[in-house]
C-alpha cells in the first residue's frame, strides 16, 4: 500500500482539478481553481503522511533489524 500512495494522490487531485470546475460558475476567477488543486495536494499529502507513519509504527517498518544483523548481535560480546 505505501509505495501506492503518490498514485492515489494524483488522481484524487486530478478528479478534483477536471470534475469540480464544471460544477462552478463560469465567472469564477482563476484563483479559485488554483487553490482547488493545491489545498486538495496539501490535504492528501497530510493524510498521506499521517497513514504512512501510523503503519510505519504499527508494523515497526523500517526499525527493524536484517535477520543477520540479529545473529552477530548474538554472538558478539558485550
């Protein structure tokens, strides 16, 4: 799921960008959609960063030693 997560972004922000501007008025101003495509970045970049982690802590991804790293850890002396 985590190598997943840019790709999901980018077509949630792609559906917002190309969907949401046919639901608004034709004089909305131009600001409007740029803010549309970056807050909806910002907000799956956040939620992105906050699932990643979350996992990243339940599963103990990345802090976790190689198996042969254990090993020499035993019979090394202390």
């Amino acid at each position: 799921m985590l190598e997943n997560d840019g790709s999901i972004s980018a077509s949630i922000t792609a559906y917002c960008v190309n969907i949401f501007p046919r639901f608004l008025p034709e004089s909305t101003l131009s600001f409007v959609f740029i803010m549309i495509w970056t807050v909806a970045g910002i907000i799956l970049g956040i939620i992105t960063a906050r699932i990643i982690k979350k996992y990243k802590i339940k599963f103990k991804i990345g802090s976790e030693r190689c198996f042969s790293a254990k090993i020499k850890q035993l019979f090394t002396k202390k």
